[in-house]
C-alpha cells in the first residue's frame, strides 16, 4: 500500500472500462495523483483527502437514512398497523443496508469482485463483530423466544446456498433466481409465524435498568467535550439543510411546498412545469390553508427523496472508493472486503448497537439476522436479474474460506446459544469478536 514511483503508472490499466476514455474520467483522480509525479507525502495529502471525503459522505448517508427514511417508514408501518417483525427482520435491516444494495446494483455492473469482496465484508462485520459487541455490551436471553435458533438455521441455510453458488466463480440468472425465491419464502415464514413482539416477550430487569439510568446520570453530570459539541453542531446543520428536500410527519405548509418543488428539480422536471406545479401547489396552500391534511404523503415523499439521496450518494462513493483503492493498488476484493464494507457497515454498528442497548438487545440481534439475507438474496440474487447474464468473478482463496467462516460462525452460534441456557452471552460474543478478527486478518495474510 505505498504509492508507485514509476511514471509509466501514468497510463491507467483499463481491465474494468468500457473504453479508455471512459475509464480515464472515471478514475481522473488516480490518474491525477499518478501522473503528478507521486511521492510520500502526495500519497498522504491524498489518502486525508479521500478519507475526510468518504467519512462525510457516510455520515450523511447515515443521517439520510437513520434519521429521515427510517423515520418516515415507521410513521407509515405505524399508520397502517404493520406487525413489529416486520419492522425488526425486514424495515430496519432494509434501512440499514439499502445503501449496500444501491452501491451492488451500481457495483455489479464495473467490478463483481469488488461487490462479492464488500457482500462478504459486509456479512462477517455483522455476524462477528456486530453480533458480538450487543453480546458483550448488553447479553440477551432468548429463553421466552426461541425462535431465534429458527432465524439462525434461516441464516446458515442462506450461506450454505451462497457458498454452493461461488463455487463455480460464476452466478447463473437460474441461482439468482433460486436466491430471489429463498427470499420469497423467507417473507412467507415471517409472515406466517405469530411471533410477539420483543418487548412483550422480554420480561424488564429493574437491576439492569437502574445501573443503566446510573451510568446515564454518571454521563449527564459530566463536562461535554469540544469535538463532542463540535460534531453535534455540525450534524444539526446536515440535518437542516437534508430536511429542506425530506419531509417528516406533520410539515409546516411552507415545508409541502418546498419539498414539491425540490421533488420536481431533483428529478429533472423541466424548469416550467416545475413553477407551473410549484404555483400551483402554493396556491392551494395559501387557499386551503393545508397544514396537517396530508401527514402519509408526505412521508411517502419523504421516502422518494431520501431514495434519490441514497441512490446518488452511493454512486459517488463507489467511485471515490474505487479510486482510492487504485492509488493503493489492492485487489478489487480486498478493496471492498477491508475499505467499502467498513464504510457501509458503520451505520448496522450504530443502528443496531444503539437499538440494544437503548430498547431491547432481542432487536439489534434481530436486525443483525435479517440484514445479510437481505445483502445475499436481493443484494445480489434480485440485482443481478436486473442486470441480466452470467456474472463471471475471481475465484480467490480467501473469499471461499470467508465464506466457510461465516457457515462455521453461525453454527457455533447455534449449538452455543442452547448450551448456555438459551442466553447470548459476553462468551459468545468474544466469540463471535474472535472469528471476525481473525478471518479479517487471513484476508489480508492471503492477499496476493
């Protein structure tokens, strides 16, 4: 990983372009540094700038996404009297990693190394270190909801299917296809069983919540420092300006108006039918007097937008990435193993952490069990039938043994979990800590 001294690096490889015009503006950066003379210190000043760049855009993805998409779907489950599993195995997992799915779509159409790379990345940060840190943080009983050894076998079932698949290093529109009906049926199971919800199934313990309220008492009393407040000012202000285009519940009438107007631009409108709707639209707000009538649409639009967001958001991240990962000159595979699926994972670490240890840790687990069915089967199984053909890929050592790692991870799970009177307990998810680390490090070990 250090930058290349020889000037003939100036002419990029075209091994994932169409043409070498279009691979010379989609890596123009790389390019850039190559042909600048690379040094030390250039590859420093580089590798700031890329990481400040992808760090900012993570973070609006996730405020995107945590804050005004998730918002505005549980509004609408909420409306509609959608069954809280739903929310906890589909919603939740759909929020978190529907920034994944987008960059697969985009993904697969460039490098399917780098998809499969970031896919396995993504699946062994959740299962390990996720799974692990609500395990140690805040353990949790499943002795009044065992069914979660059947969400465990559901899991393993998936990744047994998903190895079988890479076996051959391609994947048939006939494996997309069964991965697409796996799905199917799993919706089927989830709506098919009478499943409570968790907080029904989860008696309270009051010693545990008094030490919670304890160390929040601990925390309120001391001094906030500098960067704390400093990050809290400028996530406000990322929040305000996203609000101005996604609506939440019960808008202003003003907000109707702006969010209508910036649906219209956002989405390329000509400009005189978006003042003639605009126009319009005010006239009606100004004439009815609309304020609180329309509180569904508005958080379907609200959805739309953050959709449109998330989907732009990916496309410049995935080619900030690739870029990147060129000027380091590592393996697409390893690229998106170590450098996208960390990115992408940071918002499933905070979702879920944060739901187990502020709600119920039987949440986070369970958005953890949900998430990479969704990543594989429509990740890649629903993506790769929108594209269409056979995707051909690399057969590296490391990504087969990731993959056995993960059918091992979850069967150690469920033999671990009943063995321990049906709790997660700190145990385990050192564990689970364990596997993650050191499967992380045999990728880069096999690395070539």
């Amino acid at each position: 990983m250090v930058p290349l001294e020889s000037a003939d690096t100036c002419v990029l490889n075209t091994y994932t372009c169409e043409s070498v015009s279009q691979c010379s503006e989609y890596f123009r950066v790389a390019q850039q540094y190559y042909c600048s003379s690379p040094s030390t210190t250039s590859f420093i000043l580089y590798s700031l700038g890329f990481i400040l760049i992808i760090a900012t855009l993570i973070l609006v993805l996730s405020l995107v996404i945590s804050n005004y998409m998730f918002e505005n779907l549980h509004k609408i489950t909420d409306s509609v009297h959608i069954n809280p599993k739903f929310l906890y195995f589909i919603i939740i997992p759909l929020i978190n990693s529907l920034g994944d799915i987008t960059n697969y779509h985009n993904g697969l159409k460039i490098s399917s190394e780098l998809v499969l790379g970031q896919l396995i990345g993504s699946n062994l940060i959740i299962c390990g270190l996720i799974i692990g840190l609500i395990c140690v943080i805040k353990p949790v009983s499943v002795r009044n909801d065992k069914s979660v050894l059947v969400d465990l076998a559901w899991l393993l079932t998936v990744f047994v299917i998903f190895n079988w698949i890479l076996q051959d290093g391609k994947i048939t529109r006939f494996e997309n296809c069964v991965m697409a009906g796996v799905y199917i049926a799993h919706l089927v199971y989830l709506f098919g069983t009478n499943k409570q919800a968790d907080e029904e199934l989860i008696p309270l313990n009051i010693d545990e919540e008094l030490e919670d309220l304890e160390r929040q008492d601990e925390i309120n009393s001391t001094a906030i420092p500098f960067w704390l407040e400093l990050s809290h000012f400028i996530v406000h202000w990322i929040n305000q300006a996203i609000n101005i285009v996604i609506p939440l519940g019960q808008p202003t009438s003003l907000l109707y108006y702006f969010t209508i107007t910036g649906v219209l631009m956002y989405l390329k409108f000509p400009y005189a039918a978006t003042v003639a709707v605009s126009a319009l639209v005010l006239l009606l707000i100004l004439g009815l007097k609309l304020k609180y009538d329309l509180p569904f649409l508005m958080n379907a639009i609200g959805i739309v937008n953050s959709a449109l967001i998330v989907s732009n958001i990916s496309v410049v991240l995935l080619r900030i990435v690739k870029n990147y990962g060129l000027i380091l000159k590592i393996s697409d595979y390893l690229l998106g193993f170590l450098v996208f699926s960390i990115m992408n994972s940071i918002n499933d670490i905070v979702t879920n952490v944060s739901l187990s240890i502020k709600y119920n840790s039987l949440i986070g687990l369970n958005a953890c069990l949900g998430t990479p069915l969704l990543l594989i089967l429509i990740g890649i199984g629903y993506n790769a039938l929108l594209i269409g053909g056979t995707l051909t890929f690399t057969l590296h050592q490391n990504l087969m043994i990731t993959a056995r790692g993960l059918i091992a991870l979850i069967g150690c799970l469920m033999v671990l979990v009943p063995l321990s009177s049906w709790k997660f307990t700190r145990a385990i998810g050192f564990v689970a800590l364990g596997f993650w680390f050191c499967i992380s490090i045999l990728n880069c070990v096999l690395e070539d």
